[in-house]
C-alpha cells in the first residue's frame, strides 16, 4: 500500500509510535510518506528507501499572530496524496492532524484514519476550542483507532463519538529492547540497585513524586541510586528539588540518552510514576527488557501491567507509596527477577510489531477499498 503518515515529530510517545509503525510498514514492503514539520525523531538510524519524509511549509505573514498550521498541513497531505497516489492517511494524535486529513479528503477523496493517543481525547478534545471541529473530523474519518481500551472508553464518554473506535495496543522491538547483560555502565558502589526512569519530563509525568519517594527509600537504603532518563520542561525543577533534599549523591540525570535499551539492562526496577497514560511505550520498553516495572494505576496502564504478577502498581500522586513498592523490590531479588521474566512474557504475547502491525494494514485496506 501506499502510505501518508502525519504525527508530531518529536519524543512524544505519538510520534515514536507512528514513526516506529511508519518503518514496519515500510519493512513489509509499503510505500510509506510521512508527513510533517520536521524530520520524525524516530526514523534515525532506520533509513530505508520506501521511506519519504514530506515536510510542511508554513508561510509567516506580518498579519499572522498564529500561523494557520492547519491549512498548510492539509495542503501538504492534499498535495502527497495525489502526487503520489497514497491509498490511506494515518493520522496520529487528533489535533489538528485529524482535521488537515479531513481537508485533504475533501479534495482527495483519499481515505484517513485517526489513531488517538492520550490528552488528544483525555484534555484537549474536550476543550470548547477545539471541541466541535475536532469532533467533526474524528467522526467523519473513515475509521478510529485507540492504542488502548482506556483511550476507546474515553473517545465514547469524553468526547462523545458515536462511531466505532477500534483498539489497537502500541507495540515494542522485542529485539532491541531484549535482555542482556549490562554493558560499559559503571556503578559507583558495588552492591546498590539502581532505580531508573525514563521520560519527556512533562508535568504529568510527576517526576517529582518519585524524587520524594526517593528521599524515603534513602533513609533506609543509603545505597540506593534513581538514574533520571530524558529532559523536558519540569528538569529544572526535579534538579532543585534533588538538591533541596540533599539527594545529589543518590540521583542522577542523565539528559536524553540513545542507548536506553542499555541503560534498562543496566538497571534493577523501572518507575513510571505518571498522573495519566494511555499506554505507555516506556513502560512496554522496560517490560520487554524484563525489568521489573511499578506503575502508577491510571488510565491505559491496568491493561498492561496485573499487579504482583507481571509488575507492581501503585496509586498516582503518592510518593510515599510509591517508596514502598521501591523498598520491598529493592529488598527481594526474586520478586525482581519473576516480575521481569512475567513482563517480558506478557510483551512477547500482546505488544510485538507482528501482532500490532497487521490490525493497523488491515484496517487501511478495509477503508481503501470501501473507497474504490
Ligand atoms: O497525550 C499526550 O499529550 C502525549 C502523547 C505523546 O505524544 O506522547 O502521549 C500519549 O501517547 C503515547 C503513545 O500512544 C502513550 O504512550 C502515552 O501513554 C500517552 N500519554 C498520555 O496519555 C499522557
């Protein structure tokens, strides 16, 4: 097939997932064309000549305080989709994705599908700013993902849709996000356990809390060391905290980093201490390496992790419990070892690219050929 993908380039989870999805695509022999403002973060390293990145133009005006990203996205899918006779749109993240391929249909008659992600639905969706078009455009696409069941409940409740969304989880490499041992990380200490978190370092993801939790599990495990993993608008502020608790010793920021598969197998409990996810592809990374992960109970994450089982989870907001859940894994190596073997199993069952790749091709030929 013939694919145009539209997603936000960056280190979102959205944009990882469409662009790591865009290459499978492009592996299994598809046409694939992204197309955005900027080269997609994720398509680093994974060139291939089936792969074509489209970038939007968008045209500064004096007359502009807000230049129309939209329009010119959509003139830029219109453009590609004829230009290179693509079957299908994806369109990943709903605003304002959703509608530029709406547009671009319009002229086109090329079919879009929406994948919906998280705040997409969770915060901005419902906005009254955006509320009524952006509804529009998801109800008039020719079909509706959601990368968990968490995500499908809230496009029905939240923002209202009266069509069907289907559920399609997110997936990992289970190769490059393999267990192995440890390499060319130095300890500072020879017996202390490492806890790691990686993320874009956005408020939601509260790293703070976990700062805190770990002013608690230092008072009883000295030793204890967290490796912060990946920058973002809160760094500044978990850097202060850190040093107002005296935990500079314990904690470490490492900044973005592009060997994480290393750093989880360097690691001996992962944390994702977030105040809503939809399906984290952090916490997929870290379970398919088979470290052992807690995670805060909300949104999509009960559908990924079965707590004392194959992960530990634990309420948002709660530092203290969080602290808990970090000494009692920290305490027992065992447990360690069952979780992560459990999460690794459970990633191999539900989140690999051959099971997830196929719902998404299935799907565009379902609506390319209702098009034909
Ligand atoms: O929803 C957002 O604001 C950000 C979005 C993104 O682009 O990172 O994150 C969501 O999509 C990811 C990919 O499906 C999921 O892994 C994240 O759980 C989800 N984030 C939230 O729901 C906060």
């Amino acid at each position: 097939m013939r694919i145009g993908i539209t997603c936000y380039p960056g280190v979102g989870g959205s944009g990882i997932l469409a662009t790591r999805l865009g290459v499978e695509f492009a592996k299994r022999g598809h046409e694939v064309h992204f197309i955005t403002y900027e080269r997609p973060f994720a398509v680093q390293g994974n060139d291939q000549e089936n792969v074509h990145i489209h970038l939007v133009n968008v045209l500064e005006y004096p007359l502009f305080k807000y230049p129309p990203y939209t329009v010119a996205l959509g003139s830029e899918m219109a453009r590609v989709a004829i230009q290179e006779k693509l079957d299908v749109l994806n369109v990943h993240y709903a605003i304002p994705h959703a509608t530029a391929a709406y547009l671009a249909r319009e002229i086109t008659r090329v079919p879009y599908v929406v994948t919906l992600h998280g705040s997409d639905v969770t915060i901005l969706g419902s906005d009254p700013s955006y509320q009524i078009v952006n509804n529009h455009s998801v109800e008039r696409a020719d079909a509706v993902t959601a990368v968990s069941e968490f995500m499908q409940r809230e496009a029905y409740e939240r923002l209202g849709l009266e069509r069907e969304v289907k559920v399609i989880p997110n997936f990992v490499d289970t190769q490059v996000f393999a267990p192995a041992p440890c390499e060319a990380i130095e300890r500072d200490c020879d017996k202390c356990g490492v806890i790691v978190h990686v993320s874009n370092f956005r408020p939601v993801k509260r790293v703070t809390d976990l700062v805190y939790a770990m002013s608690i599990v230092t008072k009883q495990e000295p030793e204890a060391r967290l490796m912060l993993v990946g920058d973002g608008p809160d760094r500044h502020s978990v850097e202060k905290l850190i040093e107002s608790l005296g935990l500079h010793s314990n904690v470490t920021l490492t900044g973005f980093r592009s060997d994480i598969p290393n750093l989880l197998r360097c690691s001996d409990i992962g944390v994702l201490c977030s105040e809503t996810e939809s399906a984290p592809l952090t916490l997929l990374e870290g379970m398919s390496t088979a470290l052992p992960m807690i995670a805060t109970k909300v949104g999509g994450v009960h559908e990924i992790i079965n707590d004392g089982k194959n992960g530990l989870l634990v309420p948002p907001k709660h530092p203290e419990e969080l602290a808990q859940a970090i000494l009692r894994l920290y305490r027992d190596k065992k447990l360690r070892r069952i979780l992560g073997e459990k999460a690794r199993r459970t990633v191999l069952e539900r989140y690999t690219a051959d099971k997830v790749v196929n719902q998404y091709i299935e799907t565009f030929e379902s609506v390319s050929k209702t098009k034909g």
